[in-house]
C-alpha cells in the first residue's frame, strides 16, 4: 500500500475527530435559557428567598433543597448531560466561578436529604443559598 494514501487517509480521520469535537464544543456553548426559563427560575429564586427569611428549620431545609434543584433544572434545560445533579455538576465545571463552592452547596442539600437528623445552622443554609445564586448567576438566569 501507498505510505502517501496511508498517511492521506489519516489525515483526514484527524480532520473529521477534529471537526465533530469543535462542533460539540460549539454545541454546547450555544445552547441558552430562553426568556421564559429566565422568568419561571427569577419565581422560583423569589420563593427560595422567601423561605429564607422566614428562618426555622423546615424553611431552611426547603429553600437549601430547592436551590439545588433549580440549579439542576436549569442544568437539564441547557442539555447538560448526566444521570444526576452530581454528574451534571462534573460535566459543566468550567461554567461556574465557585464550581468547589456549589458542590459543597450540593452536599449540604445532600446531608439535609440523606440525614434525617441534621439541623441546619443559619450561616450553612445563607452560604449555600449564596452559593447556588452564583451558580445561576453564572448560568445566566438571575
């Protein structure tokens, strides 16, 4: 066989391995939140926020919960891909300023899920919170 054909034809799978990653990359960085989503997330942000002054443990709890699962929803919709909010999280690290931040944030919703007992402090829940509104910020919704 022909070195030049044989070096000819590897070139071109460069090429094309090349070409599908760029359009991939492009892909992903185009896909946005539409006004509507924008809107529905600045509702349910208000919400969490209210859950917050109010104060008391279940509100605590709550507005830390439903933090999360706005930032993974917003997540889902930017087609962001992975099982769960964890791995959707490792899948879009380089989208947020304080990505370690917003993973402590999701294991804090993880431990007021997971473990029946744990109360949390005022400062934990404020911090999360603080977190994840970074973490919309950065996604473009708030």
């Amino acid at each position: 066989m022909n070195p030049e054909i044989v070096l000819g034809f590897f070139g071109l799978v460069i090429i094309a391995v090349g070409t599908m990653l760029a359009i991939d990359r492009h892909r992903r960085r185009v896909r946005f939140i539409p006004a509507e989503e924008k809107a529905y997330a600045h509702v349910r942000w208000h919400e969490v926020e209210k859950m917050v002054q109010k104060g008391g443990p279940s509100n605590l709890q709550q507005a830390v919960v439903e933090g999360d699962k706005l930032v993974d929803h917003c997540l889902k919709h930017l087609g962001i891909p992975g099982d769960s909010m964890g791995e959707r999280l490792r899948n879009s690290k380089d989208r947020f300023t304080d990505y370690d931040g917003l993973w402590k944030a999701h294991k804090v919703r993880n431990q007021v899920v997971h473990e029946s007992r744990k109360e949390l402090l005022s400062f934990e829940t404020k911090q999360a919170i603080g977190r994840f509104k970074q973490a919309l910020t950065d996604l473009g919704v708030l």
